[in-house]
C-alpha cells in the first residue's frame, strides 16, 4: 500500500472549533448568531443597568416574610418550621429508605437548605440556624432509613400522615391549647400556594381516578356523565371555576353551612384538577395490555379486583410523569386565587406594591415572584424526573 | 347454586348499576335544587333573564362593537363575548407564528439560538401566566414613556403608556369600486388552486414550485389592471401623528389589550414552541435519510417530507394549545381588560344574578372550546394520513 498524502485534519476539538462548529458554521449560522448576539445585547444591557442602579430590591428585603407566609401570625411561625423540619426529616428518610429514587428531592432539598443558610448568613437574617437544622435533620434521617429495617413501611405511613400533620399544625384546633386555631383568612404567601397546590393535587386523584374508570365503563349511563363531567370542565377556564365555587357554591350548600372562602377555593380546585387528571389516568388505563385483563379474569378475579389490583397500579405507575406535570401546572395555576381575593403570592406581591414607601417597584416584586415560582418548577421538575429515571416509568 | 339466577345475570346487574346511578344523580339534584330555591328565597332572589334587558349603567373601557352605559345588559355581555374573541383570534394567529419560530430555534445547530430559545420556553413555562401579564401591564407597559417621549419603532409605531399607536389603512372613496377587482383577485385565486390540484393529480411527478407563482402573478395582474382605470388606491395608510397631548390616526392598542394580548402571545409561544419541536423530531430519522436517498435537497426533505409528516403530529395538542390560549383570555381581569369574565364579574355585581350569569359565562366559554376544536378536528381530518 502506498502512502496517500493528506492534510492534517480540519481542528475538531478545542474552543476554536467549538465555536466555529457550533456559531459559524455556515453563512447564515453567521448571520443569526450576530442577530442573537445584538437581540441580547439589546435586552441585557439595559436591564442590567436598571438592576445594579436604578431598581429598588430593599423591597424584597423588607417583605421577605410577607411573601413567604404572608399574614400567619408572627408568634405561631414555629408551626410552619415545624412542617419544614417534618418535611426535612421525611425526605431524607425516603432518601435512605427508597436510595436512588428518591435521591433527586433529597439533593435538591439538601442544596436549597444550605442556600438559604447561605444568603440568610450574607444578609445577616437569623434564620440560618433554622436552615441548617433542616438540613442536619435531613441527614440524620437519611443514615436512620439507611440502617432501619422495613423502613418502606414506616416511610410510607409518614407521607400519609404527613399532609394531615401539615394540615392540623397550620389551621390549629380549639381542642389544643398549644395550637390556637389560625383562621384560613390569615393563611397567605407562599404557604397558602404550596397548601392549595397539595390539597388540589391529592384531593382531586381519587375524584379523577373514579371520573377515568367512568369514561372507560361499559354502562353507557355512567360514561356519559363522566364525560359530560370531563368535558364541561376542560372546556371552561380555572378562573370561571374558582368564581363558581366562591360565590355560586354556597347557594348549593344548607342554609347554615358556609365554607371559608379558602375552603371553597379548595373545592373549585379540586373540581378542576380532577378532570384534567382523568385524562391522564385515561391514558394510563388504555395504555394496560388486554392480555393483562384476560389473565386476571382466568385467576377469577373479579371487576373490582381486577380494577384495583391488576389495572390501576399498573396505570398509575405508567402516568407518573404525566401526574407530576399536572403537580407543577396546577402550581402555577393556584396564582388565579388572586382574583378571587385569597392572599398567595401574587395577591400578596400585589398588596406589598401598594405600601407607600415601595410604590412603583411592581418589576422588582414580581420579579421575585417570578423566581420563586420558577425556582420551585424547576427543582421539583429535576426531583421528578431523577425519580422517573430511577423507576423507568413512562419509558416502556 | 342457580346459576341462572336473574341476580346472577350481568345484563340485569349492568342495567341496576345505572339505575342506582341516576337515582343517586336524581336524589343529589333534588338536594342540591331545595338548597338553592332555599337560599335564593331567603336572599329574596328569583332566577330569570329579565335581568338582562335592562340598562346596564357602567361603562366598558373598551368595545369593538358601539356600546354606551344605557345600553342594556345584555348588549354589555356581547361586549364581553366580543372582546374575549377578539383577544383570543389575535392571539391564536400571532402565537402561532411566535411559537413555530421558537421550536425551530429550539432545533437549532446553532448553539446560541438554540439556548436563547430553550431560555425562553424555560422561563416562560415555568412561571404562572397571570403574574406574566401582571409584569407586562404594571412593570412595563404602563410604565413606558409619556406621550411626548413616545418610543418610536419602524413602521412607524409608537409605544407610550396610553398604549400603542400603528400605522393603519383607511378606505377611500374608490374603495366600493375596488371590490369588484379583488373579488376578481380571490376568485382567481382559487380557480388555479382547482386547476394546479387537478393537473398535479394527473402529473406522475410534483409539478414545479414556479408555477406556484401563478397564485401570485394573476391577482397582481388583476389589481394591476384596477390601478390603472381608478384614480386612486382603495386604501390609504393614515399614520399616527402627534397632535397637542395625544396621537391622532394611526390604530390604538389600549394598555391592557397590548399587555393581554403580548403576554398570551409570549405564554402560549413556548407551549408551542414545544409542541413543533415534540413534532418535528417524533418524525422518524429513517424518512429523512430516505429521502436523501431519493436525491431530494435539504429544503424539499424538510417542506415534503419532514413538515407533512410532523403537521400530522401536532395538529392535536396545537389545539389544545389554542383552546388554553382562549381559557386564558379569562386572566384579563388581572389587568383590567374588559372580557367576558370581567364584564360578566360586574354584571352579578350589579344584579345578583348569580347562577344566570354562570350558566352565561359557561356556555360562553363552552362554545368558544367547542367551536374551535371543531374547526381543528376538520382540518385535522384532511391532513391525516389516508391509508389504504
């Protein structure tokens, strides 16, 4: 074989190449990768400028509190703590008890524990210790679910009792006198939308899961309605939804029952919820094999047994993803509260704007709201899809 | 053990299910109908849409059909109605264009388009809709500058805070003799669709792209030949000018229907900026490589056979997409954009019709869903793919 001249290769690693790879790498790559550079130079600089000089961020400082858990009265705040260290506890327990599974929400959870410690240190707040208790709970939960034996069980049966635990230590009871009643008109900020965020999404699973099973019933009576049900709800806005649940919900009710309008934002949201997760189940339940049906009538199982022991572990199991999804929408869509005076974060923002020392701040608060919102998205989208990695659903 | 028993009989039992199905409906209806008529009686209230003939006495801020506060309630409804579908049709052809440019950035080779678009589905998704419009009308439209400082952008437009002012078009006097020629033009147009279809249908290979400039050239020759017999154009552009304290001509935008509809546009753009990018690379690499095969060139890879092919895909969650977008709409009461809700909010405030106004502001909402996905799911039934 005779040698064949060649030129060195064209340079394929580096910076150099990289760039000319990935940026110029033909006449009109040239061209919008000039656009984009000028489109952000453009939008960069005078927001920048506006951030470092001219806005007023002592507005978040000063309301810090406001937004987090709005008007909750100042001495009962040690319950909200309590929740967050539970919290804490419960997540490394999960972490050490489910490992990989649920190593995602522990890492983030870990991580924005030792973020707060550190900017409340940079600001000389005094909740750092606070934060860093959560954390160390954290830790020495996950080394207990690590050395416990059936700790699957015991993990369990603490996100159970969880939500209700959260539930009774913010609203209190009468029947408790360490724990006064806080009536829910006083439950705002942050708090109120993660509290509405969680009773909508498990308040309306069971709710979607029956509304799913309807539509996919052989009794044309009971399909029908719940695809009436499903439709109607889908086919109309949240806002319209949350509106008839506050002020046409309680001619629906006796005379003498009157929920809080908390309690109805609740229901309308839950009402809302449910259809949208019905759809998922759907998804989930058509994605089940007939042969799995069959083989549970050969054993002699019967509808019901077949339902709830073959069928719907498998097709919750396959819409994971898709319930986490509506986790994170149904987060953001709690915002719509606002219109129907609840006090969440974008109520309260709205009512921070207008203290008379922070007029015209309205871009550096919802601004923060802004990052609150997506700084939460976006580490429960990382915990999540960590999980999904994990159990390798939605994939087969 | 009688098998035979009628109890027994999956027939029987299916047929009882639904009977105790819809006496439990029946049952919690009669409940819930007493509790209404109880407390609509004790709040002396009666149900009925008398109502909606008298005059409504408040003023709407903006109307696209002639109202005024003595008009009657009903005609404000309208307003509203009109208002939403005026919003949402914007909307829906603007976030189009929006949301397709993002998805093809998103698939970009080139790294900073790419990551510019991906930064701004990111951001756009993860953050509550009704604070996006919050920040557009109280962190930046409103807080543009006056109208002496006007920003002016090429066109001209002009953005200040008592809205936005475009360049617009206005008939002549000669417009009426116009019609005839761009009847003409349109009908000429679909005559040669007819006739491209039918001589592609008889024509083994796709006929060249040059004569779809026939599409182009015929109407242009026919209003051509109307320019040349009518003195004057059929419409003109009236430009905004500045006169004393305001603008004068030209298209105003309100504040709140500029931020409305800017920031639908932004959040349904990143929706569908995912679904073009979800539909574009669920076609499969096989079809492309196929057609590289066949000789084809980037462009006809991606107009004939990447594009079908991915329409195919997204033409269902795109509607659902547009169907959110008009949901959406509802939001404007954040900002104060007197849509349907809003309008339909202050109505009950003023008369206390609760459950008229529901059922309105329902089957309103309704039929908007129910119109558009009509019209998605005829169109989505002539790009499905026809297998034998």
């Amino acid at each position: 074989m005779t040698a064949i001249e060649m030129k060195p290769p064209v340079l394929t690693v580096g910076p150099l190449a990289w760039v000319r790879k990935n940026l110029f790498s033909t006449w009109y790559n040239v061209a919008l990768t000039l656009l984009a550079i000028g489109l952000l130079y453009a939008l960069l600089k005078p927001a920048w400028l506006w951030a470092t000089t001219e806005a007023r961020w002592g507005v978040i400082e000063a309301n810090l509190s406001l937004f987090m858990i709005g008007l909750y009265p100042r001495e009962q705040v040690w319950r909200i703590w309590l929740t967050v260290f539970m919290l804490a506890g419960l997540i490394g327990f999960s972490w050490g008890v489910w490992k990989i599974a649920a190593r995602g929400f522990a890492l983030i959870a870990l991580g924005a524990g030792a973020a707060f410690v550190l900017i409340s240190l940079y600001f000389q707040w005094d909740v750092w210790t606070q934060w860093l208790v959560a954390d160390f709970i954290l830790l020495v939960f996950y080394f207990i679910g690590l050395r416990l034996r059936r700790g699957v069980l015991f993990a369990t049966l603490g996100w159970l009792l969880y939500f209700p635990i959260v539930f009774l230590l913010v609203s209190g009871s009468k029947y408790i006198a360490s724990l006064p009643p806080v009536p829910s008109n006083l439950w705002s900020g942050l708090l109120l939308t993660l509290l509405l965020t969680i009773v909508g999404n498990f308040g309306a699973l069971p709710l979607g899961i029956l509304l799913a099973l309807g539509r996919r019933s052989k009794l044309p009576i009971i399909r029908y309605f719940s695809i009436g049900f499903i439709e109607l709800i889908r086919g109309v806005p949240l806002v319209t939804i949350l509106y008839m649940a506050s002020v046409l919900l309680p001619y629906f009710l006796p005379i003498d029952v009157r929920p809080d309008n908390v309690a109805r934002a609740m229901i309308g949201l839950i009402i809302f919820e449910a259809a949208y997760q019905a759809e998922n189940v759907r998804g989930g339940l058509q994605a089940i094999d007939r042969g799995q049906y069959e083989a549970a009538q050969a054993l002699g199982l019967s509808g019901a047994q077949t339902t709830i022991l073959i069928i719907l572990p498998q097709a919750l199991r396959a819409v994971i993803p898709a319930l986490f999804n509506s986790f994170i929408s149904l987060f953001k869509d709690t915002s719509l509260v606002a219109i129907i005076a609840l006090f969440d974060v974008v109520r309260i923002s709205r009512s921070i704007l207008a203290q008379t020392e922070w007029l015209g701040t309205h871009r550096e608060v919802f601004l923060f709201a802004f990052i609150i919102y997506w700084a939460f998205n976006l580490a429960f989208t990382y915990g999540s899809r960590r999980m999904e990695e994990a159990l390798g659903v939605g994939k087969r | 053990m009688n098998i035979k028993a009628f109890w027994r009989d999956i027939r029987f039992l299916n047929i009882l299910a639904q009977a105790v199905f819809i006496v439990a409906l029946v049952l919690a209806a009669l409940y819930l109908y007493r509790n209404v008529s109880a407390n609509l009686a004790r709040q002396g209230l009666t149900v009925g849409y008398g109502f909606m003939k008298n005059p409504a006495s408040f003023d709407i801020g903006e109307s696209f059909i002639s109202y005024d506060p003595s008009n009657t309630y009903g005609r404000a409804l309208l307003v509203g109605v009109v208002n939403t579908l005026v919003v949402s049709a914007l909307g829906i052809v603007l976030t189009t264009i929006v949301g397709v440019a993002a998805g093809v950035a998103r698939l970009s080779s080139n790294w900073l388009i790419n990551k510019f678009a991906a930064a701004y589905v990111g951001v756009i998704r993860n953050t509550p809709l009704l604070l996006q419009l919050m920040f557009w009308y109280f962190g930046v439209v409103i807080q543009l500058p006056r109208v002496k400082e006007a920003i002016e952008l090429p066109g001209p437009i002009y953005l200040t805070q008592r809205g936005i002012y475009i360049i617009w078009a206005e008939a002549t006097s000669t417009f009426p003799a116009w019609r005839v020629y761009i009847i003409l033009a349109i009908i000429s147009i679909f005559v040669i669709w007819f006739a491209l279809r039918s001589a592609q249908n008889r024509a083994s290979v796709p006929l060249s792209l040059w004569w779809s400039l026939a599409y182009l050239l015929i109407p242009v020759l026919i209003i051509w030949f109307g320019a040349l017999i009518q003195p004057e154009p059929p419409l003109k552009p009236i430009v905004p000018e500045l006169a004393g304290l305001n603008f004068r001509g030209g298209l105003r935008l309100t504040p709140e229907f500029a931020a409305l509809l800017f920031g639908l546009v932004v959040y349904t753009g990143a929706f569908i900026a995912e679904v073009v990018r979800a539909g574009i690379q669920a076609v499969s690499r096989g079809q492309v490589e196929a057609a590289r095969s066949l000789g084809l060139t980037n462009s006809q890879t991606l107009r004939l056979i990447v594009f079908p092919q991915a329409l195919r895909i997204m033409i269902p969650p795109m509607t659902s997409q547009y169907l959110n977008l008009a949901k959406n709409s509802s939001l404007a009461i954040g900002i104060g954009y007197p849509d349907l809700f809003s309008v339909a909010g202050t109505t009950f405030n003023q008369t206390g019709a609760v459950i008229e106004i529901v059922v309105i502001m329902m089957l309103s909402y309704l039929s908007i869903s129910l119109f558009t996905s009509l019209l998605m799911n005829v169109y989505n039934r002539r790009i499905q793919l026809v297998e034998r």
